[in-house]
C-alpha cells in the first residue's frame, strides 16, 4: 500500500477534500459538469446553498465537482469517499468492504456500496478486442475457492473455474465459466482477441482449434517442464494469477460464486 499520509487534509477534512477534488478536476478553471461551459461560471453562496455549489449561466443549472462521478448524491463526506478511493487504488492485493467499514468508520453497507463505486471507475470501459495491431495475448485457466473435505489430488471440489486474457503490457479480462472446455473457453478467446494477435497458451487441447484463427500460437509445454522458449510463454497471466490469489486469500474468507 501507498505511504502517502492517511492524515493528509483531503483524507480527514470536508472543505479540503473538495478543495483537492476541484484542484483534480478542474486544473484550468471551473467549467460546467452539464454543458461544459467555461464562461459565466458563479459560485454559489449563503446560508441558503451548501458548500462548493456553482451556477452556470449558460445552461442555468447549479453543480457541483462531484457531478458525474462516483461521488455524486452521496451522503458519505466526500473525505471518506477520497480517503477509500486511495485505499482501494494503491493496494496491491485489494481491500474489502469489511475492511473499510472499520477504516473509515461507517456501516458495512455503505463500504460495500462505496467498494463496487469505485470499482466500476476503475473499469476503463475499453471493450476493443485484445493484442490488436499483432500485440500478444496470453490465455490460461485456474480454479478459485476451497477444497471440500472429501476432494483429493487435482479435484477441484467447490472451486470455481475462471479463465483469464492478459494482453501483454496491457489490459486483462477474466471470465467465470462452468467447465474448463473448448465450449466454454472457445467463445471468450474469438470474441475478446483480435485476430492479429499472437495468441500463447499452454498445450491444453481447448485451445488447439481455436488457436489457428489467429496471427500466431505459441503453446508452451508444461508437462514437459517447459516455461517458455523466448517470446513463447504464459508467465504473463500466470503472474496475473499469483496476484489475484494472494488478494483474494489475504483479503476475502469466502467469495461466493454470485460475486467472483
């Protein structure tokens, strides 16, 4: 996690966590968050209006610079909002709702609705297919959850299966499937990568036919002992993985397979 200080201003006062957002938002003037407008901008003042509010003239309509983003029309301080957006975002393993419920202070119903906010502006709504202009796309599979009782060896018991898409000094994407097969995994591989990609996965066969489709398949050869043969290799998603498991075990009990 980030050592910026949890004390700052922006994290603990409600003047200067608005202060800071405008400062971000608005670093050459104030403009319109309906219109966009830059001139007849006025601020707001009286008892009657609550601070940081603002008229435009062009649009006639008042805002503020929470206005079209994750903090709108919260009751929440805007502090709070700052406080645990900086939590979520400089944590490398991830933080949970029960975890800002007792950071910040508030219920645990309002951490899991500012969690799911600010994770959903987090998503960078880039839906463009994957490796375009002949980037690489890496593909693998893995199970997420616990063993019962009774599974042994490789079984995957009440685990879940989620295969994952990591673009190569880029974005990634993760989907839950119900089996680990050419139906389930085919569809998400034809339709999130590019077919000028190159696509690198391990031998498993649910990626043989699929493979062909694209630019390029590199398959690297686990059960052989291979890990990879130059510009051939799945460590990509696999460190993906590695990440994404220590987050989920340090953080998490139980994820449900409604929220995985």
């Amino acid at each position: 996690m980030s050592s910026a200080n949890l004390t700052a201003p922006q994290f603990t006062d409600e003047t200067a966590a608005r202060e800071h957002l405008e400062a971000l938002r608005w670093p050459n003037g104030v403009f319109c968050a309906h219109c966009g407008s830059f001139d007849g901008i006025t601020k707001m003042q009286g008892k009657s209006h609550r601070p940081g509010l603002w008229n435009c003239n062009a649009c006639r309509k008042p805002f503020s610079v929470t206005i079209g983003t994750v903090y709108e029309r919260s009751h929440i301080p805007l502090h709070k909002w700052l406080l645990a957006t900086h939590l979520m975002a400089s944590s490398k393993k991830g933080i949970s709702a029960h975890q800002l419920h007792r950071l910040l202070g508030i219920t645990y119903k309002s951490a899991w609705f500012m969690a799911h906010r600010i994770r959903e502006a987090m998503d960078d709504n880039n839906t463009a297919p994957m490796g375009g202009n002949g980037g690489t796309v890496e593909a693998d599979e893995t199970y997420i959850g616990t063993k019962t009782a009774h599974t042994k060896g490789q079984g995957t018991g009440h685990k879940h299966a989620v295969v994952t898409l990591v673009e190569r000094n880029g974005r990634a994407r993760s989907f839950k499937v119900d089996k680990v097969t050419a139906r389930d995994i085919v569809p998400i591989v034809r339709a999130n990568v590019d077919k000028d990609a190159k696509l690198m996965t391990d031998e498993a066969r649910h990626y043989w036919q699929v493979g062909t489709e694209f630019a390029e398949h590199g398959r690297v050869a686990h059960k052989r002992g291979e890990y990879g043969r130059g510009d051939v290799h799945t460590n990509t998603v696999e460190g993906f993985y590695s990440i994404f498991k220590r987050g989920m075990k340090g953080v998490y009990q139980h994820c449900s397979e409604r929220h995985l």
